[in-house]
C-alpha cells in the first residue's frame, strides 16, 4: 500500500495541487552558488552579507542553522537592534524555519537548506505551491 496524495492533503490540510516545489540554483556547491546564496539570505532575510557569510561558514554549506534562523525572528529580550528586519524577513525566517522543521526536515536536524528560501521570495506565491505534492 503505498501513500497517496490524498492520505497526504487530508490530514495535513496542504495544497497538493499548484505550482511546482523545485529550485534548481542550490543543487550543488560552487563559488558562485555560494556567493549566490549569500546575497540571497542577506536580502530575503534582512541581515548584512557578513553576517549571512558568517552564518554559511558556520554551517558549513548552502544552509543555515535552526538556531541562528529562530534568532532571526525572536531575538531575546534586550538583544533587538535599531536594524531590526521587516516583517516579510522575520515572516520568511519564520516559514524557513517551520518548513525545515515539518515537511523538509534533514538528517542533521540542526540545519536549513537555503534552496528552501528561494520559494520564501514572494510571499504572495508561498500558498500556491503544490507543497503536499512535493511530500509524495
């Protein structure tokens, strides 16, 4: 017996029709797929290219940690800077981290592909992905 699209839509209450879950740009680690996913998490979530920088270094990837992406959207008390991202960064920290916590979960649990941001871009586009499609 094998897991249909539906068994996956009821439950769960998510689309499995519409646009396409994929991105392609992050599939492989280069210098310019880098330095590309650092521009984008600097932009898509509102912090400086040296901390996104920094952040990749860390992780050692084209990804970021859980912990540095929660940081992102809930800063302790006190810690918050006159920098403080907009709301549409905080929102895609917080789905980044929700999405990499339910439906793409890794095995490191710890970390978050930065292919998933890609799909964050436009949050207007965000409930016309087919994700329960992409589960299947």
């Amino acid at each position: 017996m094998s897991i249909s699209l539906e068994d996956v839509s009821m439950p769960l209450k998510i689309h499995v029709t519409g646009k396409v879950v994929a991105v392609e740009n992050f599939a492989r680690y280069t210098k310019e797929s880098r330095s590309d996913a650092i521009k984008m998490v600097s932009k898509l979530l509102g912090v400086c290219i040296e901390e996104a920088e920094e952040e990749m270094n860390i992780s050692k990837g084209l990804t970021v940690r859980k912990c540095w992406l929660k940081s992102q959207w809930c800063p302790k008390a006190g810690s918050r800077n006159t920098n403080y991202p907009h709301v549409e960064c905080t929102a895609r920290a917080y789905l980044l981290y929700l999405l990499s916590c339910t439906l793409f979960a890794d095995k490191s649990g710890s970390r978050v592909s930065i292919a998933l941001l890609k799909l964050l871009e436009d949050l207007d586009d965000v409930g016309k992905y087919a994700w329960g499609a992409a589960l299947h």
